[in-house]
C-alpha cells in the first residue's frame, strides 16, 4: 500500500513478503482505499477499519506482476497473528495445493478469506483462490446491476458486489476509476466483517449475507452472480 492523502487518517499495518525493495504497490492501494480512504473525493467504505496489508506482488521482466505461493503463505499465516476475522484476496490465478491447505487452515480458525472469481471472460476455467470451497468467491456488477463483462463465471461464484468504474486512491496520488472483480471484494469484504460483529461464527454470517442478497440472475444461485447482489 502506497501512502498518500486518502490514507491521511487511516490505520494501516504493512508487512512485505517479498524481496523486492519496492513492490509493485498500485492494486494494494486501490484496494485499501476502497475500505479505508477518508478523503472526501473517494471516501472508503469503512475510513476507520484497522487495516493489515500484505505486500505479496513482486515483478520481473518475464513474468510481469505476480504473486508467488510463498509470499501468499506467508502473508496469510501473519494475518492470522493479527487476529483478523476477513481475509480480502484480491487476486486471481491458477491452482495451488499448497495455498488451498493454508486457506483451509484460515477457515478451520473461524476466519473467513474473500477472494475475486477472477477476469477471464464468461468462457474461463475456474480462478483461484476463489473457487476453493472454503472462500467466498467475489463477481462484479456495474451501477445498473449488470455482470462486468470480462467476469468468470461458474458454480464456485458466491456473490455479486460493485466492481464497474470503482473510484479509488492511486499509488502517485490523486484518483482514478477501475473495473474488476478485484474492485468488488472489497465490498464484501467490509460487508462480512460487520455482520460479523454480531455473529462470531462465519457459517451464520455467510448465512445472512447470502440471503439478504438481491436476486438478480436465474432464480436461486447461478453461475453469474452468485447468491445474488450484495445489499449494503
């Protein structure tokens, strides 16, 4: 997460789990400030949530941006020393064993991880970690309710939330608008740890946050939108 005045007033914890000694730090940023900016031009869903960031992208001029199933592993277990109760997963890729034993871990402690269903297009495979059962899998909708075009679906899709032109704070400063499945967690992200609060048990949570969903697709679950839009 790159510090700059959206974050002014924010409580944010940083931990880097990568080598590199300046990480890519654009999508963090976008993604912390979506929960946690307090500036009035893209103020955050929860401006004063205690935030824990794991630094876990790394790049190179082969393989671009990417995160590593060490760094991911890492960046989870500190979590879990942070006594967090909502994991945001950002980030979509193929499958790991190795990370979907960790992520089972992570829900066997009663914490819940958040992930996005990834931006392959209706056709794609199954992202992960979001298509690993013991995470919530996150699809994007537009102001209008619409599925965001380049969106997986799939059975593993859980919920959708805002994902479309999301208006979020930018690593060099100022502001910009993005779409992704990414942008949509951490709607639900913020969602699932107030319900939370009143509920300690994330099975009763996820319980009422799927069924306060709006049902917007084929009646019931479906492959687009999950359980349906997120309502909050």
């Amino acid at each position: 997460v790159r510090r700059n005045n959206a974050f002014a007033k924010a409580s944010i914890k940083t931990q880097r789990f990568v080598d590199n000694d300046s990480p890519p730090n654009a999508h963090g940023t976008a993604i912390a400030s979506i929960i946690a900016s307090n500036d009035p031009q893209a103020l955050g869903l929860a401006p004063t949530a205690q935030i824990y960031a794991a630094e876990v992208f790394d790049h190179n001029e082969q393989q671009g941006e990417f995160a590593s199933t060490v760094s991911l592993i890492k960046a989870l277990s500190w979590l879990m020393t942070q006594d967090v109760s909502v994991i945001n997963i950002s980030l979509a890729g193929p499958p790991n064993r190795l990370l979907e034993t960790a992520l089972t871990r992570v829900r066997e402690k009663g914490v819940l991880a958040i992930a996005a269903a990834g931006n392959g297009g209706p056709m794609a495979q199954p992202m992960y970690p979001a298509a690993y059962p013991e995470v919530v899998a996150v699809t994007a909708t537009d102001d209008r309710g619409r599925a965001f075009r380049l969106a997986n679906r799939g059975e593993y899709v859980d919920i959708a939330a805002p994902g479309v032109n999301i208006r979020h704070a930018q690593a060099g400063g100022g502001f910009a608008a993005s779409s992704g499945t990414s942008y949509a967690v951490p709607f639900v992200t913020v969602a699932a740890a107030r319900l939370l609060q009143s509920t300690a048990e994330p099975a009763l949570m996820l319980d009422a946050l799927y069924a306060s969903a709006r049902d917007i697709g084929a009646p019931g679950r479906d492959q687009i939108y999950g359980y349906g839009q997120l309502q909050f």
